[in-house]
C-alpha cells in the first residue's frame, strides 16, 4: 500500500477516481436520476461501501473521519437551522420579488429532482417523498463522508486543515460537472451553455465544501454539515415557489441567497472562534 501518511494525494485521487467511475456509469447508462426513481444514489452507496471497506486499511474510526457519537443531536440541529434560517432568507425574497411583480401564486409541496436546465418531475404522493429524503440521506451521508470526512482526514496526515479543506472542496466541485457534460453528448444543451452551467455549479459546489469542511472544523464532527447539506438538497426538491408564469422561476436566485447567507454565517462563526483560540 502507498505510505498515506507520508503522501496522502495518491490516495485521495485513486478513491475519488473510483468514486468518479460509479457515478460516470450511473449518470451515463443507467441514468437512474433520469428514472421515476429521480435521484442518481447507487455510486452514492457505493461510495459508502467504498468508505466502510477502507477504514481498516487506513486504521480510523468512524469518529476519527467525523461520525462521532458526541454531541449528535445538538450538532444536527445546529445544521438543521442553519438551512431552515438561510432558505427561508431565500424563498422570502424571491417571494417578494414575484409579490412585487404581482406574479406570485403560492407553495406547492412536491417531489422534483433538480436540474441544471431546471425541475423535472412533478410527484406528491407520500412514496416519492419518502424516497425523496431517503435519496438525499444515502446523499450527505456518502458526501459528507467521503469529501469532508476521509479526504480532509488523510490531506492533514501532511497538511494543514486549510490545504486539506482546499484539495477535498475542489474535488467536490469537479463533483458536479456530470450532469452538464451529459447535456452536452445528449445535445440537451449548448457546449456554451453547459460550460457555463458547469463553471457554476464548480464554483458554487467547492464553495459549498469550504463552508462543510468550515462547520467540521467548528463542531469536530460531520453532523451538522450533513444536516444543513440535507435541508439545502431536500428544500429545492420538495418546496416550489408558484407563479402564473411557471414555477420555480427564480431557483438560481433562492439558491445563490441561500448559500450565500450560509456560506457567511459559517465563515464568521469559524473567523471568530481561531480569533478567540
């Protein structure tokens, strides 16, 4: 085995390499997000699977990657609010923009699965909202465990936390270039437009990892990132914003709200807590 301590890197990019692979195949030949189902989680359990079978290799605990036993509900509820405080900030201001516009209509509750090109589907029966919620679990759980848990805890076997947290957000984004560079060989999508598209949803996404690995720094466990990293999926999933024009016609916007205020709100938290250490 390589020495991961010494050269944690080629690790790193080894696993987030076969990561990679399950998602390619499930993005692009079972197309599972594509399906009733709407949601892409089998690379997702595989990644978990992945995670589990690599404990021993490397001798960490399961708390010693972030699932520690202490403080768990506290720090999922701290997560939890953090979401709910951020996209009602979000939902509230595109509310009012459409108010303003006397396009307004009202909330719908309904299972969609989120799209670069916008919202597909439209299911609200209890099943789909189950497995709605059941998809975006098997989602933290294999995100927040991968990214922020085992790739920042090898990067610090060398390096610093912020070189750690840097590598493993980086990697995250590149994460989500999938659907975009699907668009394109579909011919769902312009190249310039999915280049654009796939610029922000990177930028947006290693930003997102940052504030993740932020709130790991801050609690010393993955918790409350899996907690707010669920309630901004489920939120855009289940939650539509009604107009008499269409729906959902400000999704950017919320989410750039949203995510903003809470990638804001952690970096003060985490800037004041090194200033008082």
């Amino acid at each position: 085995m390589l020495d991961y301590k010494r050269n944690p890197i080629p690790i790193i990019l080894m696993f987030y390499a076969i990561c990679f692979a399950f998602r390619t195949i499930e993005y692009f030949i079972f197309r599972t997000d594509q399906s009733m189902i709407g949601e892409a989680f089998i690379h997702k359990l595989a990644g978990i699977l992945l995670l589990a079978a690599s404990m021993p290799l490397f001798r960490y605990s399961w708390a010693e990657v972030g699932f520690s036993h202490k403080k768990v509900l506290r720090n999922i509820s701290l997560g939890a609010l953090l979401g709910a405080v951020v996209f009602t900030a979000g939902y509230g201001i595109e509310i009012l923009i459409q108010l303003s516009a006397g396009n307004f209509t009202g909330l719908k509750l309904y299972v969609t699965s989120y799209s670069v090109l916008g919202n597909r589907g439209m299911q609200s029966s209890i099943l789909f909202i189950m497995i709605c919620i059941a998809g975006n679990m098997i989602n933290v759980i294999m995100e927040e465990g991968v990214f922020r848990g085992q790739f920042v805890r090898l990067a610090e076997e060398k390096y610093s936390f912020f070189a750690a947290c840097i590598l493993s957000s980086v990697l995250f984004g590149v994460w989500h270039i999938m659907q975009p560079l699907r668009n394109v060989i579909d011919g769902s999508q312009s190249m310039a437009g999915a280049f654009m598209a796939g610029l922000i949803l990177v930028v947006t996404s290693t930003l997102l990892g940052i504030q993740y690995c932020m709130l790991y720094k801050l609690t010393g466990s993955l918790w409350a990132g899996m907690a707010a990293h669920f309630m901004n999926n489920t939120t855009v999933n289940l939650l539509h914003v009604v107009t008499a024009s269409g729906v959902d016609e400000l999704l950017t916007v919320r989410i750039a709200i949203a995510q903003t205020l809470s990638f804001l709100i952690v970096l003060f938290l985490y800037i004041s807590r090194n200033r008082k250490a």
